[in-house]
C-alpha cells in the first residue's frame, strides 16, 4: 500500500515559507545574530546608505577635499542655510554624510560638542582619529543594546593634526572606521572607487585632487549637467601656515565641472577609439 500523505516531504513553498519565517525572526531584533552570524538590522543600515547621493573624499599633499551630491534640489533652496552633504566639525575638521539625514545630524551635533570639550580642556584641537573613535564607539553601542537601531549613516571624516597632519577617515554604521587615501560612499561607489583606484597618487596636489574628485562626480552621478545647484565641495588646507575648512563658492564648483566634462568626452572618445580600431591584417 502507498505511505500515508502525512509522512511524505514538506513541499517546496512550504520549506521557503519556514525559512522566510526564521529569517524573520532575526529581522527585527538589532542585538540578535541570525545562525549565519548576521546582524540583519546593521546590513540594512547599509543598504540605506548605498542608495544615497553619491559621496567622495580625496587625501592631498596639501589638503583633503570632500564633494558630495545633493538630492534635494531647487531654485527657491537658501544654499547659504542649507547644506545637505558637508558639515564643519571645528576649523581644522569637516565631516560629508551619507544616509538618513536625521540621523547624521544628531552624530554631527555630538561631533562638534566633543570636538569643544577637547579645545576648552586642553586648548589645542583634538586629533582627528581620536574625535573619529569617539562617535564610533557612540554607533557601535547602537548595534548591541535592544530597543535600539543602528544609525542609518555613514561618514567621510577630512582633517588636520600636527602629529598625523592631513587625514581622511570612512565610519559605518557598524561603528566600523578606517583611513583612507581615497574613499567613496553612495549610489555607484564602486564605479568611483575603480576610478580613485587608477588616477590617484602620491603627492597629488589640491588642485588634482579637485578635478578628479570633478571626474569621478560626472561619472557616477545621473545627470547630463552636473552643477552647483546639485554638488558641494569643501576643502581642509593650510594657508600661510593657518589650516582652515572653506566651502567652495558656486562660481567654482561651475567652473570646475565644466572643465572637468571636456577632459571626461575626450577621454571617453580616446577609450572608444582605440577600442574599435581594425584588427591588423
């Protein structure tokens, strides 16, 4: 006679059904890993930064830039209130954001409140790596005690101290950081990366920097007509021996993009050429 119905395998659909339930239930619950050894709620996290404006740090000989894209755009925006993208920690330090925007302005909030402590307690800057640590540790707390969310953002952190002098740092929601001599974060970081990857070098001037940040920028981002309007650019250096952060004018942002898309179209037509060039007979 044929075995009872009962005894025979669980159904496909039905497997997927309990797998996607126990996946479920590792889903919600930031301090709990899954059997895979996963923090669900900190890679998602992620994923909400991997979808923002495209953002970049460059490290220079003589100063670190960021450049970031903005989202949200429009004519009647007051740009002088309005910054999306870069932030000013203290006069030698600044901060480009990726993520939600609610949540990097709590952490910047308490970047700058650490940052003054160390001035008013010890009346000298406070290192750049040191300030980067402490609103690491700060996140990190936010992946291990329950009724609590990881940050939804990531940090391009560029400045200067006399021990390690200019310096850029990435911080994810992990409470993970790293330095770095070129970094992308953002929708198409990847593309950027490669590109960081191939044209950055050793004693690049600020100015080189600039324009391969420009580069990079016209490459990842979705726009035939990337401006002022949709960009921000800030800059670390040293000037007669002062360092300070400044904010580039919209003059030129404009003007360095629209030298940058030239070079770009003639490279890309170089690339094209000598890719279809005939084959030798």
């Amino acid at each position: 006679s044929s075995s009872p119905r009962s005894s025979s395998p669980p159904l496909p659909r039905t497997r997927l059904r309990a797998v996607h339930a126990m996946a479920r239930r590792y889903d919600s619950r930031t301090t709990t890993f899954s059997p895979e050894g996963r923090l669900y709620q900190v890679e998602y996290a992620m994923e909400a930064i991997n979808m923002a404006g495209s953002t970049i740090g460059i490290l220079a000989e003589d100063g670190v830039i960021l450049a970031g894209e903005k989202k949200t755009t429009s004519k009647l925006l007051d740009q002088a209130k309005q910054h999306e993208k870069l932030f000013q920690i203290d006069t030698s330090m600044f901060c480009a954001v990726a993520g939600i925007s609610s949540d990097a302005n709590i952490l910047i909030n308490k970047l700058r409140l650490t940052a003054q402590q160390h001035v008013y307690t010890y009346h000298e800057s406070m290192p750049v790596e040191q300030l980067v640590t402490s609103i690491c540790d700060l996140k990190q707390g936010y992946t291990q005690f329950g009724g609590l969310r990881p940050f939804g953002v990531s940090f391009l952190v560029a400045g200067y101290d006399k021990a390690h002098g200019f310096q850029l740092y990435h911080t994810d929601p992990s409470g993970n950081f790293s330095g770095w001599k070129a970094y992308a974060i953002g929708i198409n970081n990847n593309t950027a990366q490669q590109i960081m990857r191939q044209d950055w070098k050793e004693g690049l001037p600020l100015q080189d920097a600039l324009e391969l940040a420009a580069k990079v920028l016209i490459k990842t981002m979705d726009t035939a007509n990337p401006n002022a309007e949709k960009l921000e650019f800030g800059v670390v250096e040293k000037v007669d021996g002062q360092v300070r952060f400044r904010m580039l004018k919209d003059t030129e942002v404009n003007k360095l993009m629209a030298d940058a898309a030239p070079k770009e179209a003639e490279e890309g037509g170089a690339a094209a050429g000598s890719g279809s060039a005939p084959a030798a007979s």
